[in-house]
C-alpha cells in the first residue's frame, strides 16, 4: 500500500469495530457465566480438544504478535530502525492482537451459548 495514512486509517476503523464486537462477546459471555453450572462448562470445554488447541494458538499467536510490536518499538525508540513499512508493520501487528482476542472471544460465546 503506497499511502500510510490510509492503511493506519483502516486499520485504526477496523480496530474501532473489532473492539466493539469483542465487546458484545465478552458481555453476553459475562451475562450468561451468572447461569452457567461450572461442571457444564469444565465438560464443554476440556473434552473438547480442538476448543483448547484453537484457544492455545490465539493466545499464543496474540502473545507474539505484542512481543514483536513491543520489539519495534522499542528498536524505534533507539533509532535503530527507522521505515514507513516498520510503522505499517506495527500497526497490523496491533490490529492482529484485536482480531486474535476477538475471535478468542467468540469461541467462548459459542461454546457458552449452545442453542438446545
């Protein structure tokens, strides 16, 4: 993408959306824990393998994509480096976190919210 501006603007709308969708998840997962049978959920959650790998690998994919925005901008900070791309490259990192935490969120508002 030539312009920076335009994809730090898209990316900041983006994460404006991601953040209140995650929201709505994170609310609707809060108002239905109150009812919930914690037995139930231990069951739904841990003898359901692909649940905790999918939950593993955006937890840790959250986790790494912080560590390298961290680390560009601490090498910034130095001087070290110094590149529009190493911006842009910062800001997907930061929209990626928002996206990976947001679909964590859903596969625990779907796990919770089970139509029977």
């Amino acid at each position: 993408m030539e312009n920076p501006a335009l994809l730090y603007t898209i990316l900041v709308g983006g994460s404006v959306v991601l953040a209140l969708i995650g929201l709505y998840f994170v609310i609707r997962i809060w108002i239905k824990w109150e009812d919930l049978d914690i037995d139930v959920i231990q069951a739904r959650v841990f003898l359901n393998k692909k649940f905790i790998e999918r939950n593993w690998l955006y937890v840790f994919l959250a986790g790494a994509s912080i560590t390298v925005h961290q680390l560009i901008n601490f090498l910034t900070s130095l001087n070290y480096i110094s590149s529009p791309w190493i911006n842009q490259i910062s800001y997907i990192l930061e929209f990626m976190v928002l996206l990976l935490l947001v679909m964590l969120a859903y596969e625990w508002f779907k796990v919770l919210h089970i139509k029977k």
